[in-house]
C-alpha cells in the first residue's frame, strides 16, 4: 500500500503576500506573543510620567536593568520637574555616569525639566506634539511615555529588538525607525501598538536571540518567513 507523505504546514514567506494576508499573519503573531507573555509591560521602572520620562532618556544606549539600578536612588532625590531643573549638572553627571553618555543626559534631562518649568508648569505634557519640543524627547521616547503613563497609543516604539524582529517577520522592510513605526502602525490595531513593542522586544530578549535565535521554541515560527524550522 502505497504511504502518502503528511504536507508540511505552509509557513507564510511574504514578499508574495497582500496587504490582507499580512495584517492578518501580523494579528495571528500578536495573538500567539500574548498567550506567550501575558505580563508584557514596561521594563522601565516608574510611577508617574515624570520618572517614566526620565528613565526613558537615561536608557537610550544603555540596558532597562541598568537603568533600574540608578534610578531608585535619582528619584528618591528628584521628585519633581523643579528639582531636576535645579541640579547641578556635575553631581549629576556622577549620579547616572554608570547609564553611559552621562554628558549628553544631563543636558537633556536638565534642559527637559527647566522647559517643563517654563511651559507645562512642571507637568509632563501629555500630547505628541508637546513632548517631542522638550530638549531629548524625540518620537521614540514620547511614544514610551503616552503609551505606558497616559495609556496613549500614538505609535509604535521602535528600538533595537522592535527593529529586528519586525525584519525577521518580514512586516518592514524598511531600515529607520521612523519608515518601520509607519508600517507596523498600518499592521497593528491601533489599541496594541504599546503592547506589540513590549511582546517584541521580550520575545527578541527571550527567544529570538541575535545570535542563537531559539527557532525551535518559538511560538510563531510558523508565521515567520525567517523561521529555520
């Protein structure tokens, strides 16, 4: 009797597929990530948008647990926009040397808070366009902040591992941040786009590793073009 060979799964390749196909591939990932990383938040630690804005600026080329070891002590100290206004650029420089680019942070971090004092009356504004004037906020890190302290969804965060793995699934081909938010916010509901960038960058951190992407484990290897199983 003659065996038939059981067809293998179709593993979507894209390049092929149409603008259907994709954002219906793109909801199945979101959904498989969720049930994968039900706690998916914010690995800066904050309790207010102020904290959230500063960690956010001290975490540009530095790593969220790094940034986490300096910041209880920073905001035990400053605890409004009016005391960080008031620092002293050098004690400060020494407070969050250990993030890197201390410099360059203080002056943003600094400068953030006396524009605070100058426009907002010392509060976070809570609008994209009010957060990308303030000195070291771009797109990037007001998207952080609306998204995790005001509950906003006005983009899609895109750093390293957001960047990647939106390569490796084949939802950008694009190489800036700012062409890749664009696409992934025409593929994403709306109401995910703060917890598509979380799911990523765990999965990137966890799973699809660099190095030694773990593809064998991965929950979406089935709808990812780069999968090697």
């Amino acid at each position: 009797m003659a065996t038939t060979k059981r067809k293998a799964p179709t593993r979507k390749r894209g390049g092929g597929e149409s603008p259907a196909a994709l954002r219906a591939r793109t909801r199945t990932i979101i959904a498989r990530l969720e049930r994968a990383y039900p706690d998916a938040k914010c690995a800066l630690d904050h309790t207010n948008p102020l904290e959230l804005l500063v960690a956010t600026i001290l975490s540009a080329q530095s790593t969220d647990a790094r940034v986490n070891m300096v910041t209880p002590a920073l905001f035990a100290k400053y605890r409004t926009a009016a005391a960080y206004a008031a620092a002293d650029p050098k004690v400060f420089e020494e407070e969050i040397h250990s993030t890197g680019f201390f410099r360059n942070k203080t002056r943003s971090i600094l400068g953030m808070a006396q524009a605070l004092m100058e426009r907002h009356d010392g509060r976070v504004p809570d609008s994209m366009e009010a957060l990308i004037e303030l000195p070291g906020v771009g797109r990037k890190t007001a998207n952080v902040v609306l998204g995790n302290a005001f509950g906003k969804n006005e983009g899609v965060v895109v750093d390293t591992h957001v960047q990647r793995l939106s390569g490796l699934l084949k939802l950008s081909r694009e190489q800036t941040a700012e062409k890749i938010e664009r696409d992934l916010m025409a593929l994403v509901p709306r109401e995910k786009w703060t917890l598509f960038s979380h799911l990523l960058i765990l999965h990137g951190r966890k799973v699809c590793i660099a190095r030694r992407p773990k593809c064998e484990s991965c929950v979406v290897n089935r709808w990812c073009p780069s999968s090697r199983v």
